[in-house]
C-alpha cells in the first residue's frame, strides 16, 4: 500500500501480501528494502511485524523497517524479525533520549526518520505537524550519536512529480555537519529524478527510497541503480 502526500485517505493498494512485492523487487536486483508498518505509524505500535519477518527471512537481502516503533520493547521486536535496521520517526522528536541510547546499543542498526512538510517534522503516521524544523532535528540527534537518517518532504512523498531538491540540500547539509549520511525519500517519478539526485554532488547522500514509481512501472530496480551510477 501506498500513501499520496502522507494522506491516509489517498491509498492505493499494490499487492495483497507484500512478501510479494518485496520478491518481485529482489529479483530485479534490489539489494536492500525497505519496509513501512503505516498501520503501526498511525496507531502508535507495531501491528505487521508477522509480514516484517516474512519479508526478512525471505527476501534474501536485509531490510529496514518503520512503523509504530516507539519505545524500546518495540525496536527489539523489530530487530527479532530479522530487520538489518529499523527507522523510528516519531520517537526521533517525542523522545530523543531514547534514540541515543538505541544508537549506543545498536549502533547504525537505528535510523531516524525525519519527515517534514513545508521544512516542519510531522509525526504519528505523518498526521501531527510539529514547529521543529527538520534541520535542527536532525543536528540534535545527529550529536546525540545517530549516524544515519531517512528524509522524507511529505509535499512531495507519493506524487511523482519529482523529489523536494531545495529541503534535500539543507537536510543533506545537516547530517553532513554532524558526520551522519541520509537516504532521501519522496517524490521519484522517473531515471531522470534518479539522475538529478545524483548529480547534485551530496557526500552525504547515502541512498535513495522509491516506491510508487517501482509499483507503477515506471522503471525497474536495475534501471534505477544504474540511472544513480551515472
């Protein structure tokens, strides 16, 4: 399943089982997934973990998860599934201090996902818009020792009209200040989406997320990687 612009009520369903797509992307050449609980973001706990461990024991390349992952018990259930890594967005803001103590027991295993509309963070499934700015976010949780971040313009997240260049400069340029890397998400539509993130030159431009555009046929797997090679 698929949100535009964060909103639960313009969902478009893919797959019936998502091991599925998770398989179908493997074999064209995925070499790492990505996987969002978005009934646990929106309900505050994990509610997919039995689907998580399926695609993790399954897919043959390691995964990372988000979704609902809010306080420690749900991390370490997250990580039971097998999941590489596992993105706490909400928790990145509520409760900071729990982010550092995750990342200095497990390291770059948690990432920080840091959504934004309009350059202010939104939690609780993308409903609740706060005034922090993703920038500060991710400067703050960047000294508290999170080495990898997940940015998301949620204007833009779905739409595949292109991704939020001017937001993915400043959040590129925090993380790099504090020595972390980030994996842009939002907005992907086309190789030449891929190719303008590439040529944008980011030292800490560590990866990027597509989905919609995947599901859609725009391009496949290869083709992507191949368009962020050049």
């Amino acid at each position: 399943m698929r949100l535009e612009r964060g909103d639960y009520g313009r969902e478009t369903v893919y797959d019936a089982d998502p091991a599925d797509a998770a398989g179908r992307w493997v074999e064209q050449g995925a070499r790492f997934l990505h996987v969002v609980d978005l009934d646990g973001a929106r309900s505050g706990s994990p509610e997919n973990l039995e689907h998580v461990r399926r695609i993790a024991t399954g897919a043959g390349v390691p995964i990372q998860v988000g979704g609902g992952l809010r306080d420690a018990e749900a991390v370490a259930g997250a990580l039971a599934t097998g999941a590489q890594r596992v993105v706490l967005g909400t928790a990145a803001l509520a409760r900071p201090e729990l982010v550092e103590a995750l990342a200095a027991e497990h390291g770059d295993r948690i990432v920080a996902g840091v959504d934004a509309r309009s350059g202010r963070v939104a939690i609780e499934g993308w409903e609740r818009q706060t005034g922090a700015t993703a920038n500060d976010l991710i400067a703050e949780l960047a000294g508290r020792g999170v080495r990898r971040f997940v940015y998301t313009p949620v204007d833009v997240d779905g739409t595949l009209q292109g991704p939020s260049i001017e937001g993915l400069r400043s959040a590129a340029g925090a993380a790099a200040d504090g020595g972390a890397e980030l994996i842009y998400s939002g907005g992907v539509g086309s190789l030449e989406h891929l190719r303008e993130l590439a040529g944008l030159g980011l030292d800490s431009l560590a990866g990027v997320i597509v989905g919609r555009a995947l599901y859609e046929g725009r391009f496949t797997v290869a083709e992507g990687q191949a368009a962020l090679r050049k």
